[in-house]
C-alpha cells in the first residue's frame, strides 16, 4: 500500500491539536533558554568553581629551613627530610610477625607499637623523624593501614661543641635556642601553594596561579671558626675536668673585626637529641650568667688613672702593710709586697694598690669608663635570658665600694663583656660592637674608650702579669708575646662571699700586634688549685697557641719561651 | 563563493587542529619542566646531606682522634720549631730557584 493512498491522511485533524503541539514545543524552547541564561549569568561563578574544583589542586609547596654554616663554610646546622611514619589504628591490622617486623625496622618495642595502634584515635604517630632509607624498607613491607609524611628534621653536625651558639629548633622547625631563635626569621622558611590543573593520572599539565610564592629560608655564615671553636671546646673541657669545676666558659674574639670566633660553655648538651634538653645544661653561660670578676677588673682602674694624668706607668704605690681599712672594711693582699710602681700592682695584683689607684679617681669617672666598656648593658644578640651584669648607679657608690669595685668586686659582669672589655687594650683603645655573624666590612674604629697611649701602656703591663714575677706565667705561648690578666673571685652566696672560687684569665695575643682576645672562666674549681694563673690560664695558653697557628699569625717572640710556670718561687699567688 | 567558504572552512580547521597540538605540547613541557624542578629538589636535598655526612666525618673532633690514636701525630713541641725569617738573605726558602 502507497502511503499516499493511506486513509488515515484524509482524515481533518481539529487545527486546535497542531496548535497546542506548536504551544508546548515554544515553551519547552523558552524554559530552556530561560534556564541557560539563568545558569550562565546568574550561576555562573558557582559552576565554574565546582568545575574547576574538578580539575584544578590547591598544592603546598613546602619551603626549607636555611643553613647555618662557619665562616669557612662547613655547615653547623642543616634541615633535611625525613619521614614520620604514623597509622589509622583502625586500618592497621598487623599480623604479630608483621608488627615484629615493623618494630625491628623502627627499633622500638613491639609491646609499644601494638600499643598504638590499638589507641582509638584516628590518627597516631608510630615513630617519627626517621632516616630516608628506614622509611623505604618500611614503605616496601607494604602494611596496611601504615603511612609515611615528610617532614624536616634539623642536623646538627659539630654535636655539643657548638651546642650554645647554634641552639635548636623544636618539632615544627621554628628556632626556640641560641642562632636558632635568634635568626629565626632569617632561618625560616615560608612554605607558599599554588594552584594547578592535574590530569587524569594525577600529573600536574598546567600552572594557573600561584597563590603565594614559597620563600626558602636564608643560609646564615657565622662568624665563628669550626676549627678554633673546637680547640675552646676541647680546652675548656680539659680544664673544667681537670680542676672538678661544676662549670665553665670560653670566649674568642678577633680583635681587627670584633667576630666572635669561638663561643663555649660546660656543661653542655647534644642538639642532635632532644630528648631531655632541659635544665642547666641549655644556659650559654658566657651571656647570660654574671660573675663578680675579680683582678681582671684592675687593668681599667690603672687605664683610668693613666688616661686622667692621675699616675705614670712608674708612679710608685706603697701597698705595705698589706692592707688597707676604709670606713668599717679593710682591703687585703695576700701577701706584702711594699713599694709598687702601677705596673706591678698590675704584674703582681695587688689589691691595695688597685684600691689605693682608684680611690684617687673621681666616682663617676670610673662609673662613665664601666659604662663606655659596656658592663650593665645587654650585648643584644637576641639571645634568650641575656643579661647586662650589675653596675650600680654611681650616685649609691661608697668609698669602700669604689675601692673593692677597683679590684673587681661590686660589680658583676658576663664573660663576654669582659671580653669584649679587654678589646680596648688590644686594640688602640677603641671598643667595637660584637658580632656572631661574618662581616664582609668589619668596621675600622670604634667607640673609643682610651687614647692609643694608654692602650700601650696597659698592654705593657699585662705583658708583664704573663712574665715571670707576674701570676700567670702558664699563661705564655712559644713563639708569641702573651698579654692577659688572672682573676680569682669569691663567689657571692646568698648575700655573702663563700669560699667558692671563680678563676678566669682574660688576655691578647700576639702583643705587639694583637689579633685575638680569648676569655676563660672556670667556674667553682675544686681540684688542686684555684688561682686564674693556675686553672684558667693553661687552657688560655692552649687555645691561643692553636688558634694562632690555625689562623697563620707570624709569631712575634722567640720560640723557646721564659716558661718558668713550674718553679714554685717564680710565680705570684694573686690576691683575691 | 562557495570556493572561498571551503578553503575558509578548511583554514579553520587547521587552526583547530594546531590549537589543539600546541596545547598538547605545552603541557607536555610543562610536565617536563614539573619533573625537572622535582629533581633539582632532589638534587638539593642530596646535597644537603652529603654535607652533612661531610661535617660529620670531618668532625674536628673526629680527625683529632685519628691523628692522635691511630696515627700517633703530636702538634711539634717548641724546641721543634725552627722560624725562618722571610726577608733574610741566608734563608736557604729565600734562594730556592723559581720552578
């Protein structure tokens, strides 16, 4: 049959059929345009989120911690990844010969993995900050449930011999000791995010913004030198065992630049291991512990005396009887030694004479001199606990107390600062600001103090304490000339002075062209002796020898020395 | 006319189709440059410790232990030490011949 011959086509439809078919297909058309332009002006942002949502990753991009190296360049601290390995408790079902396995590769106790994992928190740590290679045999083992996540862990190569002066970092890597806390905003890095588009296999195919940009940390030199502060290490060690000290403190400064070389301090601490930094052990000593320091102290009341015309390097001083009564307190000396020129009140530390020299000086003259050279102020290295030592307002000063403070006594200061204080000498009377990062221009002169002439003079002097007749004949190094003075303080208790002991020697070398300051303090030796000249100067010896030769200084005496250090008679016992 | 709309047509297609390689070879570049800059990671990291393993068998402590008990070296006493004086004539480092 033709389909034109069909009798359903001469069939009249009503024209209402066609027309409502017409009606609903413009309707269907309507509504869809009305929702396309809805969708496109009105939701649009909403759905372009959700497809890029599809598509687009907001990454992190992690950013390391900067390195802290010597001024050599061999690295003092350094970040590098390791993995932490935790577990969902609920996934983890470990066999026991699995869980044994995994014990032995993390070197924990099996009773204490099986522990955590059977916790009811969703989230444990297993063991974290393990070494690269551990995680991969753990990743290979292929355990259900067991997870890895980098992390940064902080490295510390020198170990306890830079312990002080580098610090350490906590968990999360922010700085909470020493360089570590006070550099920290050099130090850390910014970790940034960027947004990308990732295929289909995971891999990044596009870069579409970067949301923030990830900042490394900045690698920091020091101004320190590996091989010297080994040396103060090692020497201070020796020293603090060798006379049963409970403490100790070294300190090496060169003197054309004011860098810190070498800064050590016992007891001391591991970086590398955190588990139990705490208590005593953590205190860098050199900064932020005072002492009251003794003789060494002298030096500046005969530089003051010199610098005002008040005395000549060879005013005579009568130290006889041997003491000397201010208002209700006397003086002391250990031993009677009678006429002195300044010099040798200096060479043989004569209380009496420091006293005598000082209470010939103006208060606030040696008040102004304390503080030129910085004692009562913080050094400001941002160091956690420093502290500026104790320099009482001159106006509450008494006679006795300007007389004792001549001899060290009354005042309290951190071996640093009489480190630093001792730069004056070394250098023509100037003081520079300290430093612990390298100096690419070190300052040419600084804050002066005394005229050059002075600083000569009392070099001369302290010379002299090094020599034989003088109380630190141990002090002397073959090959250099040696300048330096012994302190030994009662310790302050409670109020009081105790019959503790704090031996410290301060010195330069080599002395006609002084390149290094190095301070030493041995806290409380309770070996043999106790005199500065018999505790504190053979470890000064050791390090200056050494750190001239590491350094190349040309010596600048004969190399077979006036040692004489062993003939009982020859050398002065200083007074307290 | 109907020519031109082929030949146009054609064009547009080609250009489609170039667009759609560029595309394709950018973010394989890209993906290039991703693995890349993932190996200079590496690379640092590595770095990072080798020196570390450097300063740690370079130990000053460590090389002093050697030198002392397993080489038995000593620093040279003071009597060992001869200084040569640079400038006179009789020092015999002075009228060494240049090489």
């Amino acid at each position: 049959m033709k389909f034109s011959s069909n009798p359903l086509l001469s069939r009249v439809l009503p024209a209402w059929r066609a027309r409502l078919v017409l009606i609903l297909l413009l309707g269907g058309f309507v509504a869809l345009i009305g929702r396309s332009l809805y969708l496109q002006s009105f939701r649009n942002d909403f759905l372009q989120q959700k497809g890029e949502s599809r598509y687009a990753r907001v990454i992190e991009v992690s950013a390391t911690r900067g390195r802290v190296s010597d001024r050599n360049g061999d690295v003092l601290a350094i970040s590098t990844p390791v993995k932490s390995i935790w577990a969902i408790p609920e996934d983890a079902k470990l066999s026991p010969a699995q869980a044994r396995h995994l014990a032995a590769l993390l070197g924990m106790d099996v009773r204490e993995l099986n522990r955590k994992l059977t916790t009811d928190s969703d989230f444990v740590f297993i063991k974290r900050q393990i070494a690269p290679d551990v995680a991969e045999r753990v990743a290979a083992l292929n355990l259900p449930g067991i997870q890895q996540q980098r992390e940064y862990r902080r490295y510390y190569p020198a170990g306890d011999i830079a312990a002080h002066v580098l610090g350490f970092t906590g968990a999360e890597d922010a700085g909470q000791e020493g360089i570590e806390l006070a550099y920290d905003n050099v130090l850390a890095g910014r970790p940034g995010s960027r947004r990308v588009i990732k295929d289909r296999r995971g891999q990044i195919v596009e870069d579409v913004a970067s949301i923030k940009a990830p900042q490394d940390g900045k690698d920091l030199t020091l101004s320190l030198d590996g091989k010297i502060q080994y040396l103060a290490y090692a020497s201070l060690k020796q020293a603090v065992a060798e006379h049963k000290a409970k403490a100790g403190g070294i300190v090496v400064l060169d003197v054309k630049t004011g860098e810190i070389l070498a800064l050590a301090n016992l007891p001391t601490y591991n970086p590398n291991n955190r588990f139990g930094l705490v208590g005593a052990q953590l205190r860098n000593r050199a900064l932020t512990d005072t002492f009251e320091p003794g003789s060494t102290l002298k030096p500046f009341t005969a530089a003051l005396a010199l610098e005002k015309g008040k005395v000549r390097f060879d005013t005579l001083i009568q130290t006889a009887p041997g003491h000397l009564t201010i208002g209700s307190a006397t003086i002391h000396d250990a031993h009677v030694h009678g006429m002195l020129t300044v010099a040798q009140v200096i060479q043989k530390s004569s209380n009496v004479g420091a006293a005598k020299i000082a209470l010939s000086l103006p208060a606030e003259d040696m008040w102004q001199m304390f503080d030129a050279l910085g004692f009562g102020n913080p050094l400001h290295f941002g160091f956690p606990g420093e502290v500026g030592g104790r320099l009482r307002p001159v106006k509450s000063w008494k006679p006795i107390e300007q007389a004792t403070m001549a001899y060290g006594h009354g005042i309290s200061v951190t071996l640093m600062q009489m480190a630093r204080a001792y730069m004056v000498f070394a250098r023509d009377g100037d003081l520079l600001p300290l430093t612990l990062t390298k100096l690419d221009a070190p300052p040419l002169v600084g804050k002066t103090v005394f005229s050059a002439q002075t600083a000569h003079e009392v070099r001369a002097m302290l010379e002299m304490a090094v020599q034989p007749g003088g109380t630190a004949p141990k002090a002397q190094i073959a090959g250099y000339r040696v300048a330096g003075k012994t302190g030994t303080a009662h310790k302050l208790e409670s109020g009081s002075y105790a019959q503790k002991f704090v031996a410290s020697f301060v010195g330069f070398a080599p002395a006609t062209d002084p390149r290094l300051v190095v301070a030493v303090m041995i806290d409380e030796p309770s070996g043999a002796g106790y005199y500065g000249g018999d505790v504190a100067a053979p470890a000064f010896a050791r390090v200056m020898a050494g750190s001239l030769r590491a350094l190349g200084v040309p010596p600048d005496s004969d190399l077979h020395p006036l040692l004489v250090a062993n003939k009982e008679d020859a050398a002065v016992k200083e007074d307290m | 006319m109907a020519r031109l709309t082929f030949v146009l047509a054609i064009a547009t297609l080609v250009c489609a189709i170039g667009t759609v390689a560029a595309n394709h070879h950018a973010r394989k570049l890209f993906t290039e440059l991703e693995r890349e800059q993932g190996r200079m990671r590496d690379l640092e990291v590595e770095w990072g410790q080798l020196q570390l393993e450097q300063s740690t068998w370079a130990g000053h402590a460590r090389i002093e232990k050697i030198a002392r008990e397993r080489l038995h070296l000593q620093a040279p006493k003071s009597s060992q030490i001869i200084a040569l004086d640079a400038l006179a004539p009789s020092n015999p480092a002075n009228t060494v011949a240049p090489r």
